[in-house]
C-alpha cells in the first residue's frame, strides 16, 4: 500500500517532455490570464468572451502548477503504483476537458482581438496553450493506452486466486490411472501392500485445508486427497 513516506523528489521528471510541456503550460496560461484581464472592462463591454476565456486560461494555469508539483515529487507515481488505469484515466479526461475550453476561449479571443492589443495578445496565447493541451493529451492517451492493454493482458487479483486454487486441487485430487491401480491391487491381493497401522495419519489442520479447497471450488471431495 503506498505511503507518504514513498514521496520523493524526482529531479529525472525535469528531463522529460510531459515537464517541459507543463512548464511551458503554466507560463503561457498565466500570459493569457494576465492579457485577458488587463483590458477586462474593455472587453467586456464591447466583446464577448472575456470572463470564459480568463476562467480557462486560470483553469489551465492551476492545473499544471498542480500536476507539475505532483509529478515533481513523486505523488502521481506513488498513486499509479496502486490506482495506475484510474488516475491515468482521470488525467485524460482533465486534458480532453481542458483543450475543449481552451478552444472556445481561443475562438472567443479571435473575434475580439481588434479591440485592443492586449486582446490580440491573449488571443496569441490561447492559441499557443491550446497547441500545448494537445501535445499533453497525446502523450497521455499514448500511455493511457499502454496501461490499457497491460490491464486486458492480466488477469483480475480475484481471477488470479481462483486459478491458483483450481491448479491446487487438480494437483491434490488423485488421478484416474492412481485410483485404478489402487483397485486393482487390493483386488489382487498382493502382499506388498502397507500396513495400516504404518499409514500415518494425516493431521487435522492438513484435512481442514483439503476441505476447504474443495468446498470453495465446488470440486466433490470423498477425503482421498493427498498432501503435496
């Protein structure tokens, strides 16, 4: 079970492309912030767009600080450990929201950008924020599905337990030809066989366990199992 005390500093994550991306992210989404609340009255009353497009530009900046820092530390990679198809998948869905407010905010900022510079400004930004959403939600669907397709090729902890116990009892319950020649034996007669009083007998804890494998597989047992 992961821990807090698994968190650490990953200094390799500031190597990768998802960090640059990020931080790139977080310095574009607060220069369209900024642009679309500089000349926000001005906007507002001749244009349209302007509290959606600050709104997603702030979105987008928070949730990058957020997912930069976590990275960072190692929190996403503590919680993968444990939840990986559902925290990568709750990730998608963050960027797929995300690009789609970028859009709009980006086509709002477009039909106003005449209005004055700094709306020009924020239109350029949305643009390239919304450049930079997509190259994150193509990195995330590319290891979405790879964790998608190692969940299909295993099995469930539940599929795995029943198999396991499947396999004991086959190995446990004796085989056609073992019984057959245990009949044709005692038919026989012969003198080779053991005594009964040289069988040890077999422990109550170990007949308990045979029993209770049979039972939750639903395998009939007639108590000649053998112990491996």
């Amino acid at each position: 079970m992961p821990s807090l005390s698994d968190i650490e500093l990953n200094k390799e994550y500031l190597r990768t492309k998802p960090a640059i991306l990020k931080l790139a992210e977080v310095f574009i989404s607060l220069c369209c912030f900024i642009s679309a609340v500089v000349k926000y009255a001005l906007w507002n009353e001749f244009g349209t767009g302007a509290s959606f497009v600050a709104f997603a530009s702030f979105l987008s900046f928070v949730g990058s600080v957020a997912l930069f820092l976590l990275n960072l530390f190692g929190a996403i990679a503590v919680i993968r450990r444990k939840f990986a198809f559902y925290t990568v998948l709750c990730e998608l869905g963050y960027y797929v929201v995300l690009l789609i407010f970028v859009f709009v905010a980006a086509i709002l900022s477009s039909k106003n950008a005449k209005l004055h510079s700094a709306i020009g400004a924020a239109t350029f930004f949305s643009w390239v924020l919304f450049v930079l959403v997509a190259a994150q939600l193509a990195f995330q669907a590319i290891l979405f599905k790879a964790i998608y397709e190692e969940r299909k090729k295993k099995p469930t902890g539940d599929g795995e337990a029943n198999n396991e116990n499947r396999e004991d009892a086959k190995k446990l319950k004796p085989s056609s030809n073992q019984t057959s020649s245990a009949n044709t034996q005692m038919s026989a007669g012969e003198s080779t066989s053991v005594p009964l009083e040289a069988v040890p007998e077999k422990p109550k804890e170990e007949r308990v366990i045979q029993y209770s494998v049979a039972d939750n597989l639903d395998v009939g047992g007639d108590g000649n199992w053998e112990v491996l």
